[in-house]
C-alpha cells in the first residue's frame, strides 16, 4: 500500500456546511480533519469547477405515486474529464467515466444502458433473488435480515421474503425501485444532484401485496451525491422518522477499475482496513460471532489480487460462492474529513486507484459471484461472474437481530447523517 500524501483542497465538511444544501449537523457528522489522499487527476487548462446537467430519462411507474413519474439523468463532470453519471430512478449510479494514466476515459461500474433495464433487470420486485441491484441507493435496510424478521419497542416486524429465506436491500420494492424527486446542487467547487424520498409507514408490507406488517414510521431521505475536481464523488444520506425503525443505507456500485466490459477483476488488488470480518450461515446469515481475518482467504490488511485467495478450499467462500461479506472496519488508519479509511483498489493495467472512505462501521465487499452471463451491460457486453466488485459501505447485515452489533435504530427527533467518499486517482 502506498503512503498517502496530503493536499491542500476545500474539506467536504466546509463545502456542505458552506451551501446549506444538506442537513443541519452534517459538519460535525464529517469532521474537519486533515485531508490525506493518493496523487490527484490533472485539471484541463480554463476549466473553473465541477458541473452538473440534467437530462429527461423517460418515466417510470412509482408505488408510491401510483402514477408514471418524470426521470432525469444528472451527469457530474470536473475538470479531468471525469463524469458521473446519476439517475433519480433508483439513487442509481449508472456510470463513472474516469481517466487512466494514459488520460484514457474507461467507465469503471456495471451498470444498464436504458431506463426500462432498470425497470425490469436491475432489482424487480420478485418473491427470489431478484436482479445485481447496479448502482443503487440501497433501503430501507441493506443487506439481509434473517427469515424477514425482526423486534423493536416489544413489536414484532414481518418483511417480504426475496433472498432464500431472508429479506435482502429493503425486501420486494426497495428504493431502488423508486422515482425520487431531485435538484441540482453547486457547492465550492463541486456540483451534485440531492435526491429525497419519503417511505411511508408500513413499507414494504401491505403496499406491495405481502401479508407483513412491513418497515415501521414515515421515513424522510435524502441523498447527496457530490462531484469535486480530485475525483471524490461524495454521497451523503440523511433521514428522520416518525417511529422507531430501523435504517441501513448503502450505494450498490459494481466496480472494475479496467473497464466495465474488460472482463474479471480477480488480477485487481485490494485493501480492506479490518482486522475481523462476519462469518455466515448457510443462508448467508451473521452467526454474531466476530472473527479474525488473519490466516484466512478474508485477510485484506495487506493488499493483494482479488483472486489469488478466492479459490480456496474454505466454508465461507463455498457458502457465498466467493467474497460477499461484512468487515469490521477498524477505527486506526488515514482519515479523510474525518472519515476513516475502509478500503482501497488498484488497476496496474488501467492505471486506476479507487479508495473508499466511510463513518459507517462495516463495508460489504461482494465479488459479483451471482452474475451468470444473462445480463448485457450499457456497452452491450454480457457480464459475467467476477467481472466486478462492490465496496458496500453499511452497518452489520442482520443487525436488529444481534443486539451485539452497532445498533440501527432511528428513532423520532433523531437525524440518521452518514458519508460516504469514493476517491478516484490515477495509479
């Protein structure tokens, strides 16, 4: 892993506290520490800044609405030709153009080519593992809850049933099936798009035909997607409630820092910043135990390819046919505005470096082990097992059903504020 070199730019934390774009709070949620990064992209000559443009992106019928509902594409672009490309289908991350050491522009994600792909590909509300989730704002709740289950307040709470036996990203109709309403945000030098949307009371219940009681409270949610001119791409989640509930956001990008149709990762390097991981049962479930990395194919402390271990003969990767795991992040290492390191990866061949900062205590790194060539990805290339990986920053899968897990519970008068930072550079 190479040192990180510190830079002088504007902090996240000024920018958002500077345009009152986000929550009231939001600057003490992200700190204003010492910015420490990898080398930085080059700026073309008379470019002044980020910017962002909207485009129409067709319709989509919305629960929530129970009508069709505008789409727009936002497309966040700086001065290393870098673009970012946002829909307000879904929160959905539809493509990263970003420049290799040969000042190529490869897009680095997996993702659709038309809204309707979304629609009926990406995650359709089926009763069995539904579709790769590509680039999704991931709710109410990421990642799996054991049998779709769970207590709180001496309530017992049933969720659809769409991932084996347990309910995954938010069930049948997850916000990655909805239109959020959305605008065009300018702060200091970077430019976005905010998106909200409000989650009715009993979600993911009786409105989309199951009989359980669904998420309880009404959730209010924005999210923030930023674009500066180093390459960090910025998202910030936010939410209240009206009832205690419980609340995992995450983005579902699919990375391949070669190119989404360059074929598999597995010669990629990657760093996880976690000494202990969370082992599963065999429906992918946290046993509650947490476990060292070290002399398993799941130490990531130091880097190395993303296949050189995945092979192994080891229980944890037969049960999820590869890497698709909670780390426990560690609280030492480099911090970026206060966000602390959680991962990074590196493209010798493409000359690319992705590096994850996040408060969240947990990322899920998932190795595309369910891709099965019968998906064509935006530049019409089938995508297949290994052909990218997801740095799913959360809290603990299943966590309000282990109470020794770092809690996920909103509560009325509380404001949910979480960053994520997706640091792009040339390697």
């Amino acid at each position: 892993m190479r040192y990180l070199r510190s830079f002088t730019r504007i902090s996240w934390a000024t920018r958002i506290g500077a345009a009152a774009v986000l929550t009231v709070g939001l600057a003490a949620s992200l700190g204003l520490g010492q910015a420490q990064a990898a080398p930085r992209t080059t700026a073309k000559a008379g470019c002044s800044g980020a910017s962002v443009t909207q485009q129409p992106f067709g319709s989509a019928f919305d629960l929530y609405a129970g009508h069709n509902l505008p789409v727009f594409r936002y497309t966040l672009s700086n001065c290393s030709g870098m673009q970012v490309r946002i829909l307000s289908y879904g929160g959905i991350i539809q493509s990263i153009q970003v420049p290799g050491t040969n000042g190529q522009l490869k897009d680095v994600v997996l993702g659709f080519k038309t809204l309707q792909d979304y629609i009926t590909k990406d995650s359709p509300p089926v009763t069995a593992n539904g579709g790769p989730y590509f680039g999704e704002t991931i709710g109410r709740f990421g990642n799996r809850i054991a049998k779709g289950t769970f207590q709180l307040d001496g309530h017992t709470y049933t969720l659809p049933i769409n991932n084996g036996v347990n309910s995954l990203h938010g069930g049948l109709v997850g916000f990655g099936n909805h239109v959020w309403a959305s605008h065009k945000v300018h702060v200091d030098g970077a430019a976005g798009v905010q998106l909200k949307l409000v989650s009715p009371n009993g979600d993911d219940g009786a409105n989309v035909g199951c009989s359980c009681t669904g998420y309880p409270g009404r959730l209010t949610v924005s999210v923030t997607f930023l674009l500066d001119n180093h390459g960090d791409l910025a998202i910030h989640y936010s939410a209240t409630t009206t009832k205690d509930t419980v609340l995992n956001l995450t983005n579902h990008s699919y990375f391949n820092l070669n190119g989404e149709a360059s074929g598999d990762v597995y010669s990629q390097k990657v760093m996880i910043n976690a000494d202990s991981y969370t082992p599963t049962d065999a429906t992918q479930i946290p046993t509650g135990v947490i476990a060292p990395v070290a002399g398993t194919p799941f130490d990531f402390r130091s880097a190395h390819t993303i296949g050189s271990r995945i092979n192994e003969n080891n229980p944890q990767l037969l049960i999820a046919q590869g890497y698709d795991h909670n780390w426990v992040l560690n609280n030492t290492g480099p911090t970026l505005d206060g966000l602390r390191l959680a991962a990074r990866a590196w493209s010798s061949a493409g000359g690319r470096e992705l590096t994850v900062w996040t408060d969240q205590p947990g990322v899920q790194f998932y190795s595309g082990n369910f891709l099965n060539g019968t998906l064509v990805g935006i530049s019409g290339h089938i995508y297949r097992q290994s052909d990218g990986y997801t740095f799913e920053t959360q809290h603990f899968p299943n966590a309000p059903n282990q109470p020794s897990f770092p809690s996920t519970e909103l509560k009325p008068g509380q404001v949910f504020n979480s960053s994520t930072i997706f640091q792009f550079s040339k390697f």
